[in-house]
C-alpha cells in the first residue's frame, strides 16, 4: 500500500525546473495526504505565477502515478515565503544540498555546463547589445528565407523579458510535451520551429521579473528540453546587453556563429562594439555584421534618405575585423507584416543575398567542426 514515505522517495527524481534540482531536496514539497489510492500532494513554488508551474505539476502528478497502489494523483500549489526564499538562497550558497543535478543528460546546478548538440547542424545566435536595432526582424527574416530554399530551421527566443518572435512569425497556441518527453514546439505556416516564453505564459501581457538564476535555467531549458528534431539551423534571439542571458547563451549551447546586428547611430556603433567583444572573449565565431534601418527609398521619388544618419556599417565591420552581411532598408512592409505575424510573406534581394552569405559561412564553419548527424543528411539539403 501506498504511504507518505513512499510518494516521498518518489519526488525525489522531480526536478524544480527553474533550479534544476530535486523539490524534495529543495523543501518544496509540503504536504502528502493519502485517501484510499488517492494521493495530494502540495508543493511550494519558488516564484509566484511560475510559467513552468504546468510543468512542474505534470512531473509531480507522473511521478507519483508511477508508484503502485496509486489510483488517482492531485497536484496544489503555493508559494514560499519571502523568509523561506532566503534560508533556500543560504542552503543552496552554502553547498548543503547537492551540488549537481543530472538532467537530459546534462549538469545543472552550481556551474553552466555546455549542452548537447543533438540533432541541430547549425546554432547561430543574432545579438546587438543596443536594444531596438532590429534583432528579432533580422531572425525572423533569416529563418523565413532558409526555410523558402528547403532547410529545417528553427528560432529560439532567448529574450525572456521582451520576447517578440511569437508574434513577428504568428504562432500561437501552448506547445506541450510528445512521446519523445521532449516539448514540441510551434510551426509557423511554412514550417519555421518556434520555442517562445510568451507561447508559455498564460498571460503572454505578464511581465516575467526573474533574477539571473531563473533567467539562466529557463534558457537552458527553452532549449535542452525543447524537441527541435533535425535542424539545419536554430537561430537564437539574443536579448540586449550583455549580462546574464546572453552569457547563459554563449555558455551553454554549443553555437557555430553569431550575426552582429547594428543601426546608423554612433550610439549603436559604441555599444554595438561591447556585444562583439563579447562574443570574441567567448571565442564564439562572428559570421558578420547586418546594418538594420540604414536608409530609406521614397517611395514617390526613388530618392534615398538617411533617416539616422550616414550609414556606418561597413566601416564599422571593417574597424572591429568582421565581414559585412549587408544594409537592411527601412520598409513600412516590415512593421506591417509584423504587427499582423506575417513576416514570412516578405522577402527581398538584401535579405536573400545576406542568406546566401550565411549559408557559406555557416558551411565553412560546420566543415571544420563535423557533428554526428543522419547519414541522410549534406552540407546542401535538397530543398
């Protein structure tokens, strides 16, 4: 028969997934009652209105299940007090609860462990350093235009706190889990893989207020835990800046290259330059640098305006050693088609000519660096 004891030792293979340690370990679990086959069980969040909440209820529920003279499983939670977050910070600081966890076959806990490449060819992440300078349309638009000649592809919104991917490419919808154990992530109309926080929230309006130790694990887990499939390319959205999400990013996925994204503005220039620098310490390869916004062509007169002054971007990429992918014009198409989720339907001869750019650049890269992939698969997929 079933008891406390037992739905105890149960829990212990439970991991919090925003701490990737054991909830019993972690003292989340609070209460277990038992009633003829049907088992209770209350556990104390670490963050009010977790995102992942769902899945942490499903994990304890399966759990549970599994032990036998179990007939039914329910799941409740609360949230710890401000008190008992502090005495878990002291626990975890002072090493008294193990210091590393396995999980998906990689080590979460004390350290960031790079991860697994499983089967992904290319992991290209596209950052700036200086907000507003177009990240996520030059993602969007990169992946819209490898998918149009035949590749797999896949985006990764890695900006927790401003995520805007979901709503650029139009998916909608909750992704959840598939045969595999993995999570399934969204398609777009023509294909394009998308793994979002807004996809997870229940109110993609809630702002998420996480510190860097949520904001790490999460990433870790919008990819590790995510079933990309095979992919040709995963391109990564990089928030602005350079601090805890973009470094969880460089430290733990195994990326093949970055794309620099920058704008006219000397501004942009300065801090632009910070993200390539980082990249470099990082020893992450720089495929190039796009300049985004760089003119505008008049629609009446054909005449072309520099809205935000001369553009910079080639003397900028050749000043920091990196190849120039090219100049993005401003288009009233784009913000149009990205309020309405349909930036898959634009296209032009800069965009297709800067994919062309990264298809033989990214080649180069995976040449020099082979990954066990199907044997199916070439450097040049059939479309």
């Amino acid at each position: 028969m079933v008891d406390k004891k037992l739905v105890m030792e149960g829990l212990k293979s439970v991991l919090d997934p925003e701490i990737g340690r054991s909830i019993v370990d972690l003292n989340m679990v609070r209460d277990i009652s038992i009633n003829d086959g049907r088992v209770n069980v209350k556990i104390a969040l670490t963050v009010a209105h977790c995102p992942l909440a769902k899945t942490l209820q499903a994990d304890v529920e399966s759990a549970v299940q599994k032990l036998e003279g179990v007939r039914s499983v329910m799941v409740e939670t609360t949230t710890m007090t401000r008190k008992e977050l502090e005495e878990l910070k002291a626990m975890m600081k002072g090493g008294t609860s193990p210091s590393t966890f396995q999980k998906s076959g990689s080590a979460v806990g004390a350290g960031i462990e790079r991860l697994g490449k499983r089967g992904v060819r290319n992991i290209i992440a596209v950052m700036s350093g200086k907000g507003g300078v177009g990240k996520s349309f030059v993602t969007s638009m990169l992946a819209s235009e490898l998918r149009r000649r035949g590749y797999e592809v896949g985006v990764l919104d890695a900006d927790l706190t401003g995520p805007s991917i979901a709503k650029v490419l139009g998916v909608t919808g909750k992704p959840y889990k598939g045969a595999s154990g993995g999570i399934v992530p969204i398609k777009t109309k023509t294909g394009i893989k998308v793994m979002s926080i807004n996809l997870v929230l229940e109110d993609p309006n809630m702002p998420v207020v996480w510190r860097g130790p949520i904001v790490n694990s999460v990433i870790r887990q919008l990819y590790w835990d995510v079933d990309w499939g095979d992919l040709h390319y995963l391109l990564v959205d990089l928030p602005p800046g350079t601090s805890d999400a973009p470094l969880t990013v460089f430290q733990s996925l195994p990326l093949d290259g970055v794309i620099i994204v920058s704008s006219p503005q000397d501004l942009t220039s300065m801090i632009v330059s910070k993200a390539v620098n980082m990249a470099k310490k990082m020893e992450a390869p720089i495929l190039g640098l796009v300049e985004n916004m760089s003119y505008l062509d008049c629609p009446h007169c054909g005449k072309r305006i520099s809205l935000f002054g001369d553009p910079k971007g080639q003397k900028l990429a050749q000043g920091l050693g990196l190849a120039f992918l090219g100049a993005v014009p401003l288009d009233p198409r784009i913000a149009n088609l990205s309020d309405e989720g349909r930036i898959e339907d634009y296209s032009s001869p800069i965009i297709t000519s800067m994919a062309d750019e990264l298809r033989i650049r990214a080649t180069k890269q995976i040449q020099q660096v082979p990954y066990n992939l199907p044997i199916a698969w070439s450097v040049e997929p059939a479309p």
